[in-house]
C-alpha cells in the first residue's frame, strides 16, 4: 500500500523517533511503513489520520488498480 | 503531540519491563536445567526427593518463562508481532520436518550417534535466530 507518511513526517518537522513515541511503535515500524514494507493496521492507520488531522485515504493509497 | 506522550512513554517502559522479566525468567530456567541436569550425581548422590522438587522447580520456572514470553510478544508493536509470528512459523516448520525424520535416521542407521532432544532444541534456537534476523531484515 502505498502512503505520504514521509512527506507528512517531514512537513512537521517530526523524526521518525518521534513519530514512533506518539504511536507507541518502534521506530523501525515508522520507516517500514514508510518505505511501503509494511501495511500498519486499521487501528494503527486510524491513529495516524488522528495525528495528522487527516482522513486516512489521504495518507494511504491503494496501490492495487483494480481497486480504485 | 503531548497528549499521548504519557501513554507513549508508558508503553516504552512496558516493552523494557517485559525483556528484563523475560531476561530474568530465561536465566533461571538455564539455572534450574543446568541444576537438573548435573545435580542428581553430583550434588544430591541420586535423592530421589531432591531431584522431583528440582524438577517440580524447573517446570514451574518454564511456565513462568512461558508466561513471560507471551507478554513480551504481546507488549510488542504490531510489525514486530508479525516478524516473530514468520519467524516463529519457519521454526516450527522447521522442527516438524526435522525432528519428524532425525528419529528415522537413527532406527535407519543413517547417522552414527543416538538422536537427542537436545538436538531438535539447538536446531530451533538457532533456526529462530536465524528467521527472526531474515524476517527483520526483510522489513528494514
């Protein structure tokens, strides 16, 4: 899945360190997700739309044509 | 940001809590099979009583570990669950298939020394370090 949590990250300025601590997530789970390694959970993607103050289509995106 | 930090910072200590408990746990069960393995001839001259209390001790300290190792995988993040859950799979997997047969090649004479349990733990061991540093490094 593909997602804008870097440009996201980085428009705030924030670490991955720092995203991890508001999420309590590792830091390697932040840059697995962010490198589209690893598809966090509903509750996880839920969080960070939550912290972002944004829907969470805006963040995430499915990278699978037949599904848009 | 600083709502969450308290929570956050909570869940930091918790995952370090469970490594040290676990830490502590994994120490004593060695302890308590190290102490049952060379203690009935060395230390307690074959009394029976001693050697079922060290024993009834050493299964009571594996449930402990057990218990400790399942929150540890608990308190763990949910991509972190999932590399122990594919390092765990492969193991087993891996134990099945090993230890299915390495009984055989004993009655089969296929290799000179008796199999032992031991064996099939230091096969998973070393198959779970091996699958947890593959599966980690695929999700770096």
């Amino acid at each position: 899945m593909k997602n804008r949590l870097k440009v996201l990250r980085a428009e705030r300025n924030w670490t991955q360190a720092q995203l991890a601590a508001e999420l309590a997530v590792s830091r390697q789970t932040i840059n697995a997700i962010e490198r589209e390694k690893f598809d966090p959970s509903l509750s996880l993607a839920f969080k960070l739309s939550r912290l972002f103050d944004l829907p969470v289509h805006d963040i995430f995106e499915d990278d699978n044509p037949n599904n848009r | 940001m600083n709502e969450t930090q308290n929570s956050n910072a909570k869940w930091a200590a918790e995952v370090k809590r469970n490594i040290s408990r676990l830490h502590y746990w994994v120490c004593a069960w060695v302890i308590s099979i190290g102490l049952l393995a060379i203690g009935p001839k060395l230390l307690w001259n074959l009394n029976t009583t001693m050697t079922i209390v060290v024993g009834l001790a050493n299964l009571a300290i594996g449930v402990g570990m057990i218990m400790a190792n399942m929150q540890f995988v608990k308190g763990q993040d949910e991509m972190q669950q999932k590399i122990f859950l594919e390092a765990a799979a492969l193991t087993l997997g891996v134990i099945v298939v090993f230890g299915g047969s390495y009984q055989l090649w004993g009655s089969a004479a296929l290799i000179t020394f008796e199999p032992q349990v031991w064996h099939l733990l230091c096969v998973m061991g070393l198959t779970f370090m091996i699958a947890m540093s593959a599966v980690t490094r695929k999700y770096r």
